[in-house]
C-alpha cells in the first residue's frame, strides 16, 4: 500500500562536483518517484529564495566578498531555516531528494584550508540523510561538460580539491554512483537504489541527526 499512513518519507541527499549532473538527476528523480505513487519533493541548497539565500548568491557571483567562515555559516543557516519544513514534509510521508546538503558546505570550506572539525559544527543536529548519492566523476571530465558557468567555485584546480574533501566525508550513508554513464543509465540506477530505501523508512526507520 503506497499510501500507507503514518508512515515517513525518505531524507536522500544528492552530492557530487559542479557538472556531475546533479541537478538535473535530482528532477528526474523527483519526477521517477512520483509516477511511481510515491510522493517526492526537491529541495536544493543554497536555497537562494531566503534573504539568506541572497546574501549567498551575491557572494557566489562575486557580486559581495565576505571572509570564508561568514559565508560558510550562511549556507548552514541557509539549510537550519529549511529545518522544520523538512522534517514536517518527512513526517507527512514526502520523500526529499535533496540537491547538496551539509556535506557541500564542509567539503567547499575545507577546500579552502578551514579546519574540517570547525566545518561540521554548525550543521551538526540537522536532519541525518538516510540515504547520500554521491555522483562520482572525475574533476577533468566534469570540467570538460559544456564547460563551467562564471561562478566562484568553478575551477578545475578548486574541484580538484573539493573532491579529497568530499572523500573524507563518506560514511555508510553513501553510495557512490559512477556518472560518467549515459543520463538514461545514470537515472535508472538512482531510482532503484531510492526505492529501497523510500521503502525502508516505511517500515518505521527513524529520522537521526547529522554528525551527532
Ligand atoms: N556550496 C554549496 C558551498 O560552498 N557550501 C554549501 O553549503 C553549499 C550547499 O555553492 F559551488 C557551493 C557549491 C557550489 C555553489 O551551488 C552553488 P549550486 O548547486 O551550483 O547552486
């Protein structure tokens, strides 16, 4: 029973490098979950739509400069301010699928050389993921897909290094899907592996806290 009440969506968090494909999987995926009679939302951050969200957006197109530990506890606030939202959203038996979370917030600013420990802080005790995609490919590829946009971070030697970050930060959350397959190939995969675990929290997995 598709419907089954009481029962929770699923928290699943999509990450991986600029140009892996993320956004546009996280819409098919969104879309793949509702033909199938399970309700599913997107959400991404940076949320730009909160004045939170704009301060960030300025900085990104280097509209603003700030000191990288401001602008790294604007995009933890940036995901505190969706907090309840989602959990509501979950708790009504929505699945989230997330376009960046947490772990695009310590992997961007210890890329930068901010201590890592420092960097979680202040996300910890936001919603826990039960399940993180990790879009794998390689930072020469991505940068070869139809090349970067003009924003800040868009660099191949930054990504570089936002890829070590990033591998640090794999837990048993993860799952690492190789993107470098077609759209098509890609999509499928990720649908199935969701399935499983929009299932599971059916059954009665509770919702747990991040780095906590
Ligand atoms: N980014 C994103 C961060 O540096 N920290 C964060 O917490 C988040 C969520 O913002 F370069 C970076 C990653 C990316 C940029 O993201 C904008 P989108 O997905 O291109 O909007």
């Amino acid at each position: 029973d598709k419907s089954k009440s009481g029962s929770r969506g699923a928290l699943v968090v999509i990450e991986g490098l600029d140009r892996c494909g993320k956004t546009s999987q996280s819409s098919r995926l969104v879309k793949n979950l509702d033909e199938l009679g399970y309700p599913a939302e997107l959400f991404r951050f940076p949320d730009r739509n909160t004045v939170i969200g704009q301060m960030i957006s300025s900085y990104l197109n280097s509209d603003s400069q700030l000191d990288d530990r401001t602008i790294h506890l604007l995009f933890s606030a940036n995901r505190w301010e969706k907090r309840s939202l989602m959990e509501s959203k979950l708790q009504s038996g929505i699945t989230l699928i997330v376009d960046r979370y947490a772990y695009s917030g310590v992997a961007f600013s210890s890329a930068k050389g901010l201590d890592i420990e420092w960097c979680k802080a202040p996300d910890m005790g936001l919603l826990a993921p039960d399940l993180v995609l990790y879009l794998d490919i390689s930072p020469e590829k991505a940068s070869e897909r139809g090349g970067y946009g003009g924003e800040r971070y868009e660099q191949l030697e930054f990504q570089k290094k936002v890829a070590q970050s990033y591998q640090v930060l794999q837990d048993a959350s993860w799952k690492i899907i190789d993107a470098n397959r077609t759209v098509e190939d890609v999509e499928e995969h990720m649908r199935d592996i969701v399935l499983d675990y929009v299932k599971t929290c059916r059954n009665g997995k509770s919702l747990s806290q991040l780095w906590l």
